[in-house]
C-alpha cells in the first residue's frame, strides 16, 4: 500500500512539494494521512498524522518560519541561507531539525534572489527528505527550547531603513540588497536617504572605492548618487524623490534620530496589515473646485467648543465629501513628530461615514497605529499612490499639509482653509454648517442653506397662458405671418397658412374616424411635409401624436403600436408593406382623397392643456421602451422658457434634423413654428449627412465678418451644409455628438460661420468642444439640459471652454431643480446627490407603468405638484447652478474603486488627435469587468502615448485596459452614442502573441516568447508589469525546465533578469552550454515527450481519484 501524505500552507512549494509526492507515487489524502507537511502559514488547526508532522522554514532558524528570512540574512551579514525541515510536537512547535540545506550568499544575491535559491534548495532538500523519512535514516537534531527567538513581523531595520553613512560602504549596499524582493513587493520596506528637503526612496546599490567626507554627495546623475561612507562610498541607483546636488553634506543620522525612526516605523509595521486593507480601499475625501479670489491660509474660528460631539465631526465632514464613504486625513502631534523624522507620511487615514459616524474607533486605530509608513505604497505591489484626502480633522497639530480644509481640534477650534484652492465663501457655508450641527446635535443643513437651494434658485414663477394647447400656439402665429414661410423641405415650401390649411384638412378626417382627446395616434412618416402636417392635424383633431419613425427595427414599431392600442397611424402609402400589424386603421396622408376634400379651417376647441399632447418611447430597464405622456400645458410652459433661453425676436431659420421620436424635436418642429421661425426640414437621408464634400468651384473665403459667403450649391444637395449656405440658417439644435460629427467637416465648418444660434443637448457638452466651435464660429452655445419625463429642456447654461464639462445651468420658467440624497432630503451646496425635478414640466408619467409612474414621479414636498427623479448624479455649486456629474448607473465599481466613467472620457480628450472618447466597463468574460476606451481621431494616436498621458493625472486603475479606435461611434436614432452597440474588444494582446508549440522552438527567444505569451496573457516585456507573480513564475521556469531539458534553471535565473528579451537570453545561454549532438534535439522530444505523459497520467490518475 503506498504512503500517503497531506501538503498544506500558503507558500508556492506546496505546489511543487505534491508534484515530488506524486511522482514518488504517494497518495494525497486530506485527512488520516501518514506524513502532514506544513508549508507557510496554514490555516486552523494543524490535521494529526500517523507517523508525523513537518514543517518547512525559510532559512537557518527552526524554531519558526519568517517570510523575511532572506531579508534579514543579508541584513545581518550572514555567510550563508538555506532552508529547513522540522518536526513539530502535538501543540504544533517546533522540536527536531530533520533536514538543513544551506548555501553560500553571493555578492550580487538580492533578498528576492535568496528567497528564490531558497524555494529550489526546499524543492531538493524535499525530495531527500522523503528517502531519508522512507529509508528510516533520517537524524532529528533537537531545538533547545528559547535558543531561536526570531523576529517579529513587525520588525524592521535599523533606523527604520535610513542609510547612516557613518557605515561602511558593503554594509550600506547589503542593507539595501536585503530590503530588495522586486516586483513583489518590500516587506520590510525600502532602504531610504535623509535630505534636509526629505526623503528618497533606494532601489539599488554598489559599494565603490570612492572617497570622502562621510554623508557628501561625491556625484550625481539622472537617477544615481554616490555618497562617501565610513569606508569607502556607494553607488545608489533607482532612487525616487529629489536629488541633492553634489557636494552636499547629508544630515547625520544620530543615535537618537535612529531610535525614534525605528520606534515609529516598528508601531506603524504592527498595524500594517490593517493600513494596507485600508488603503486598498482608500477612497480620499474631496471638494468641489471653488477657487476664489483670496490666497493663502486663513482660520475660520468655530462655536463648536473644545469637546464636540466626534459623531458630529464626522457627520459634517462625510456630509463635505463627494463620496461615501469618505477616508479624511488626520494629524496627531504624535504623528507630526514622527512625519518629520521622515519615515511616516504627514497624515493618516480616517475613514468617516454617514451611515456609521464612529469616529472615536476610528481615532483610536489612528493613534495606536500613529500613521502609515512613507514607504508603505511603493512597498506593497497593487496598492495606488494616494491622494490626500482634501479635508483633514488635527488634533492640536496645525493644518494637515496638503488638505484644503481642516478641522483643527483644540481649546479654540478653527477651520484652516486654503484659499488658493478654495472660495472663502463657500468654506464659510461649511463653517455654519458645523457650527449649526454641534448646536442642535444633528447634522441638519441650515434653514438658511435650505432656503437657498429649494427656494431661492427656484424661484422661478412666471405667468402665461394656461388655457393655451400646442395647437393654438400655432394658429396663434398664423394669425399673425400667414404669408411668411413656415416649413421648407428640398424642393417644397409652405407658408403658415398653407401649413395650418393642410393639418386642418387632416384633423377633420382624423375627427371623422373617432380622434379625440387622450386618443394614441401614431405618426410613421418619412420625413418630409408630411410628417408636420400629421403631427399637426393629430393635435388639431384633439389626439396625441405618437412617434413611429420607419427607420426603427419593426419589433420595437410593433411594440409601439401594440402598446399604445393606437385607433388610427397615420402613415404615407410608400411605407404600406412594412407598417406592423396593428388593430387599428390605417390613414395614408398622401393619397387617402378624404384628406383633400376635407374642410380647411380651424376646428373648434377637441382638448383641453390637461390632455396628452404626444406620447415618446424611451428605452426601458426591462429592455422594452415604455412610454412618457406629455400634456399640452406641461409643453405650452416649455415655449414659455425658451423664450428666456433662445433668441427669438426675430425668429430666425431654424434647421430641424431630429428625428420625431427625440423629443427635443418639439424645440424643432412646435417652437418654432408658435413663434414665427422658418423650419427648414431635412429628409431621412441627409439628416445625418453633413456634405457631399467639396462645393463646386472655388473654396469660399471668410469676410471682415469672419462669415463666409454662400459658394456654389448644387440644386439636389440638400445636406446640412449646403442648407445652412442655402436658407441663411441661424439656428441649430443637436447632440454633442454630431455636433462633433458637423465640426470634422470642412464645409459644415465654412457653412457654421453663418449660424448664430447653437443648442447642444441629450449628452453632457464638453469645455472642449466648446473651444473647438469657438474656432469655427461666433454662434452662441447653450447647453441643454433635461429629461423626456419633464418635458424637453429643463435648465440651460450658455456653454464655456473653461469648464471641463459645462453645467447645465438654472432651472426654466416654472419649474424646480432639487438635488436630494437618498432619503430625498436636499443636500447642501458643494455636495453631490440626485437630481430631482418639479413644476409644470413634470409630465403625467409612464403610459400603462402605474407602478413604475408611482416610483419615479412623486407627490413633491418642498413646492406644489410633483417632482421627478432623473437618475443623474449632481452638485450644485454656489452660485446655484449645477454641476453634472454623471449617470447614477454610469458610475461603476471596478475593484472595489468608485469611476466616473465621463472622468476618464474627459482625460482621453484631452490629447492631441483625439475628437471624441467614450469609456464602458465591460464584462465580456463573466466576473472579469474590464474598462474600454472609445475614441475617434484626426491623426494617428499611439497607445502608448495616450496610456501614459491619461496616467499622469488618473491612477492606473482607470486607465482602460483596451483602446479602441472608431471610424465614427455608433448612435441611437435620436444622435447619441450607442453604447450598447460598442463593439466588444477583440482579444489583440493574446491574438497578437507569438504563440509556438516549444518542440518547434529554435532559440531561447521563441521558447521564452511562448510560455511568457501563454501563462501571462500579456506580451508586456516587463515579468512584473504583466501581472507576474510567484505562482506565474514556477509556471514559466517549470515549462521551460521540463520541455527544453533544462534542469538548471531556475527562479533566481527569472527574478534576476525579469525583463523577456534579458530572460531569454539566460535561458539561451543555458541551451547552449549543452552541446547536443546532431540528432539529439528528435531524441529529446521524443524521450521528454514520453516521459512527461506518463508523469501526467499518474497525477491526472491520483487526483482524479481523490477527487472521487
């Protein structure tokens, strides 16, 4: 009956150690095994074992296992490392060495070298172990008990790491080969230079025959000092801060600075651990950009006492930050001590919280562990450099550097503000809010906050006219121009009483067939005169229009009609074969001889403001468009506040490219129409199409004007372009994106110079877009904000380059801009939370989604009627206007980050060549959420450049993991980015590697290329950077030993030269010093290949069956 044997513990030997035991045919049992061999940290209780239990240390000390060993080894200038195997008593210490494999430390040997020396040294020493364990020869050396006491995890080097050059050179250069595990990490932190400016960080070093004065700067280069020692000199290289300039004298590190830096780093290291997790999940505390017109510091003195309530404190100071939770920076006078020695960071973090304001544990963490080693990121692999979180709570101490705000703590509190980056207005806002919340013992805003951000940027009452439907604004204005040009589409003009005759003629037959008010009548027309005639006779005849654009997919027109239960859709005969089916009956408007025998005057009174005016399919959460009902009244008080916002007297020419089913098309079609402008209408073909290239002739030159004359048009261009030059056009409306798409057009741009009236909506308008038509035109811009829900347009703000994104302003006439947070409770100024909207725009609700109605629209608490909830994520700033954020469901957690994704877009942007970005979180592999950037150029971009770009102001975890370039985005009917139909990122970084069967491999190079490819999924050329670890790297030296009969290779060779091409080369020396003989490399495959099967089978057998 063969032995068996249970592997447990978290180091990587383990998975080598079962391979040695498989095949030497051990059985691995789980449980009731004969030997239990304990590698690394193991969790529970250690299992019993018939004939023992073995333990693995990592080094020359028994008694127990330090993951550091290899650090201290070179630290402590030991001669040799190794590893060894112990037997462990029934309370699991250690009582025999059975087995030490010792070797010597070289002079190049880092602490990751030595580790890895080490992991092949138990590797071999295990597969002894076993035969002497087997044959009964094994000797146990006893351990004398308390003659290896060892470190402490939390131990640390002398001095904490600072380079005391009162020291011998080589003592100097080994400390800092000690401290150096690469790409994994520093778990002792990193060896450090003391500079009167600060600290830098040591990578690497080599003892020189320089010398001098100890502690003088002998030389210096772009990234290496040489600095005289005690003996001699060392060479320092990979250094990271700023370096003195030769000559200088660094300070001393005395006995007494040595013992308080190693004190605070030794208090720091017990609570490491914890300080890692937190700042894995660091999320900074910070302010909204209100720079004002002072500088400097100044304190804001507080009535909150001496002893405030911390709850409070932490409350106010959540209720501050953009995010919750929020992490502040705190300052002790401990810390502050410790920080300027220089091995702790100025600060620590505390995390604060609305839904758990328990600062006083939090506090008590923070002063035991008295702060976070300077070194502690650059030390842990994965962790990002933080930011400062911009508020910051003292204890006594001053401001905390770096924040914009603090909250100083003492006899007589004070808030420090710095006003370089902050309004002192607004940090007075917050000053009253704490003073407010210690005094009534909750964190309740001001009543005089509260008034301003309900009442006072809403007060927006104005009167008008709400007797007056859509259709009588019409008729209105025919009154007043019959004769002036209403409508003009290719070829076609009406005038408005033309106009106003044709939808009359239509609407009496419409009342004929049973149309009246609240009636769903759907409108699928091409575009053309047609399509405002039966827009206008649907209203006329007392219905609501329902949009039905041909160019839809069929099922979605299906759904339309089927849920609407529309009685009649009026459509052209043209579009007869592919109406969907419906119930009801059809009216086609260009040939039913009804229509032209029908009357052509005005109908009496068919609806009333209270009654739908149009019904618009938006898409919906469960995949199918629900439908907004719009009334006449909330539509009459949306021309009301155009008025304020777009220039009307004289109405101008207004070309109208929206498709009916955005419902900004009302701004388009009704507005303009109730006010005297002239609608130029573009067909469905050329509503997207911005020229047909050149015009004839020669190119026009801009005026004095800055306008450029009309050039020569052909008679059937009826592109955008060639209409703006035809028909004087002043005004257009559209989405950022194809205003995007009008801007990368060289006659769009002569044609823009004639356009005086931009309106930009549906998407957030970028300051940078803003820049690039200011270049092209003198036309105003506005942008345009609001949801289908609240009728069109809901706020405006004229549009600036200087804004990242531009706001979307105040509110329109009669309507209310709440931003809310969850608990829809209005949050204060500077703060983010949900937009909420109120007043006559808000719509009656979702047709036939009684619940989802009841949800989204409720009864509105601060002012009459009900108030809308829009899903965005806002802030308002202190002017009243509104910042938008983002999407509620467009902020996405990758990692455990909050991401703005419109963060990330606006980076993207900003480089040279990009025109426009737009960035997804994609789960195309399920729980792999990956970020991917969209973008379209002018000019060539380079990935490289634009990751590296991006990466200087965002950290790398929102750097998106693919770039994809697009000819043009895909865009959604209504002209905005189709996110849901961005292509997928094609799997290039694995297509793109050379992947080669290594039978086949000619050199080290392909080899190496091969297995890189194949177990990191990268080509990077970086181990580390590609996401290599211990695991990947056993993976790769164990492939390369076994298929290309290298035995000698090993982790050193990898982590020595952790770069492909310097690692294919070592792996290429080592082919060559084999020498095959001709015919040698067939054999070997085919010896290899036959070994290595069976070998797999055995184990493939083995776990099968303890699988079973």
């Amino acid at each position: 009956m063969p032995l068996s044997a249970q592997v447990i513990g978290d180091h990587p030997l383990v998975s080598d150690c079962r391979d040695v035991l498989l095949d030497k045919g051990y059985s691995l049992d789980d449980t009731g095994a004969d030997w239990v061999f304990v590698i690394g940290a193991a969790k529970g209780d250690l299992p019993s074992a018939a004939k023992g239990v073995i333990a693995f240390r990592q080094g020359l000390a028994p008694a127990q296992d330090d993951p550091n060993a290899a650090c201290w080894a070179l630290i402590d200038g030991a001669s040799q490392h190794g590893c060894t195997w112990v037997q462990l008593d029934s309370n699991g210490a250690a009582e025999a060495v059975l087995l030490q494999d010792r070797f010597d430390i070289t002079p190049e040997d880092t602490a990751l070298t030595l580790t890895a020396r080490a992991h092949e040294a138990g590797k071999d020493s295990f597969a002894r172990l076993l035969m002497q364990l087997e044959t009964g020869t094994v000797v146990a050396s006893p351990i004398l008990q308390g003659s290896d006491e060892g470190r402490t995890t939390h131990a640390r080097p002398a001095a904490a790491g600072l380079l005391d050059f009162a020291h011998p050179a080589e003592d100097l250069a080994r400390t800092v080969r000690g401290l150096d595990m690469g790409g994994f990490g520093r778990p002792l932190g990193w060896a450090k230079l003391l500079t009167a400016e600060g600290v830098l960080l040591v990578g690497a070093a080599q003892a020189t025959e320089d010398t001098g004065a100890p502690g003088t700067v002998l030389a210096a280069d772009a990234n290496t000092l040489t600095v005289a020692c005690g003996d001699g000199a060392i060479r320092l290289s990979d250094l990271h801060g700023a370096l003195p300039a030769v000559g200088t004298v660094l300070p001393e590190i005395t006995t007494e600075l040595a013992a308080q830096a190693l004190a605070a780093a030794t208090t720091a290291a017990a609570h490491q651990a914890q300080m890692i997790d937190r700042m894995g999940a660091f999320e900074p505390a910070s302010l909204p950009d209100t720079r004002g017109d002072a500088a400097g510091w100044h304190q804001l003195p507080l009535t909150i006492g001496p002893s405030p309530d911390l709850a409070l404190i932490a409350g106010w100071a959540a209720t501050c930050a953009q995010t919750e939770p929020s992490d502040i920076a705190l300052l002790t006078p401990a810390l502050k001590s410790a920080a300027e020695i220089g091995v702790l960071a100025g600060w620590t973090p505390v995390r604060v919280s609305k839904a758990n304001p328990d600062l006083a544990q939090e506090l008590t963490f923070a002063e035991q562990s008295l702060g976070f080693a300077i070194d502690l990121i650059a030390s842990v692999p994965g962790l990002e450099a933080p930011d400062t979180p911009q508020i910051g709570l003292s204890l006594g101490a001053g401001p905390v550097p770096g924040c914009i705000l603090t909250l100083e703590l003492s006899d007589a509190p004070v808030l420090h503000v710095d006003a370089d980056r902050m309004d002192l207005a607004f940090a007075e806002v917050l000053a009253a809010r704490l003073n407010h919340a210690c005094a009534i013992g909750s964190n309740d805003l001001p009543q005089g906050e509260i008034a301003k951000v309900l009442n006072h940027w809403n007060a927006t009452d104005e009167d008008y006219d709400r007797d007056l439907t859509m259709h009588r604004a019409f008729e209105a204005q025919v009154a007043k121009t019959p004769d002036d040009v209403a409508l003009i589409f290719e070829d076609t003009a009406l005038t408005y009483a033309e106009l106003n005759a044709r939808a009359n003629q239509v609407a009496h037959v419409l009342r004929d067939m049973g149309v009246g008010p609240d009636k769903i009548i759907g409108l699928c027309t091409k575009r053309s005169v047609d399509l405002l005639v039966g827009a206008l006779g649907i209203l006329k005849a007392g219905g609501a229009y329902l949009p039905m654009d041909p160019a839809y997919p069929a099922d979605r027109l299906a759904h339309f009609a089927k849920d609407s239960q529309a009685p009649v859709i009026i459509s052209q005969s043209v579009l007869a074969e592919t109406l969907p089916d419906h119930e009801g009956e059809t009216l086609f408007i260009d040939t039913d001889p009804r229509i032209p025998a029908a009357p052509s005057g005005n109908l009496p009174d068919t609806s009333e403001p209270h009654h739908l005016a149009y019904l618009i399919y938006t898409s919906g959460s469960t995949g199918l468009p629900k439908g907004v009902m719009i009334e006449h009244r909330n539509v009459i008080n949306f021309y009301l506040g155009m008025d304020d916002r777009v220039a009307h007297t004289p109405p101008g020419t207004w070309i109208a490219v929206t498709s009916l089913s955005f419902d900004i098309s009302v701004l388009e079609l009704f507005y303009t129409t109730a006010r005297g402008f002239r609608v130029v209408l573009t067909s469905d073909e050329t509503r997207a199409l911005i020229s047909r290239g050149p015009f004839p002739g020669d190119v026009p030159v801009a005026g004095p004007d800055g306008i450029v004359p009309t050039p020569d048009l052909e008679a059937d261009d009826f592109s955008i372009a060639a209409q703006i030059f035809r028909h004087g056009v002043t005004h257009l409306q559209c989405t950022p994106s194809m205003a995007r798409m009008i801007a990368l057009n060289d006659e769009a741009r002569l044609a823009l110079t004639r356009v005086k009236h931009i309106m930009l909506g549906g998407e957030p308008m970028p300051g940078a877009l803003v820049e690039e038509y200011e270049k092209i035109t003198s036309a105003s811009m506005e942008n345009m904000y609001g949801p289908t829900e609240t009728t069109i347009w809901s706020s405006t703000q004229t549009g600036s380059s200087s804004e990242k994104v531009v706001n979307i302003g105040l509110p329109i006439a009669n309507q209310q801009l709440y931003v809310l947070d969850d608990a829809q409770q209005p949050v204060g100024l500077g703060i983010p939370g949900e937009l909420w909207i109120g007043g006559d725009g808000v719509t009656r609700g979702y047709w036939q989604r009684e619940e989802l109605t009841a949800e989204r629209f409720v009864p509105n608490p601060f002012h009459p009627g009900r108030m809308y909830r829009t899903g965005d994520l806002v802030r308002r700033r202190m002017d009243g206007r509104i910042d938008f954020i983002g999407r509620v469901d467009f902020q996405v957690k990758l990692r455990g980050y909050r991401i703005e994704l419109g963060e990330i877009e606006s980076e993207i942007e900003k480089n040279e060549g990009v025109t426009q970005a737009v960035v997804v979180a994609r789960e195309d592999t399920p729980g792999d959420m990956r970020l991917v950037g969209y973008y379209t150029t002018d000019r060539p971009v380079d990935h490289a450049t634009l990751r590296n770009a991006i990466g200087a102001n965002l950290p790398s975890f929102m750097i998106p993991n693919h770039f994809i370039e697009l000819d043009e985005f895909p865009l959604t009917p209504n002209k905005k980015v189709n996110r849901g139909a961005l292509p997928a990122p094609a799997s290039t970084e694995k297509a793109e590697l050379p992947v080669v069967d290594l039978s086949q491999a000619r050199t080290g190079a392909e080899a190496v290329a091969a297995v890189w490819g194949q177990t990191l999924g990268s080509a990077d050329e970086d181990f580390f950077a590609a996401g290599g670890d211990w695991e990947k790297a056993l993976r790769i030296c164990r492939t390369l030993q076994t298929e290309l009969n290298l035995p000698r290779l090993s982790l050193v060779d990898l982590f020595s030269t952790p770069m492909q091409s310097a690692f294919a080369c070592r792996v290429q020396t080592l082919l060559d010093a084999r020498h095959p003989a001709p015919g040698h490399q067939a054999n070997r495959t085919t010896v290899l290949a036959a070994n290595r099967d069976d070998t797999i089978r055995r184990r493939r057998a083995m776990r099968q069956a303890l699988a079973g």
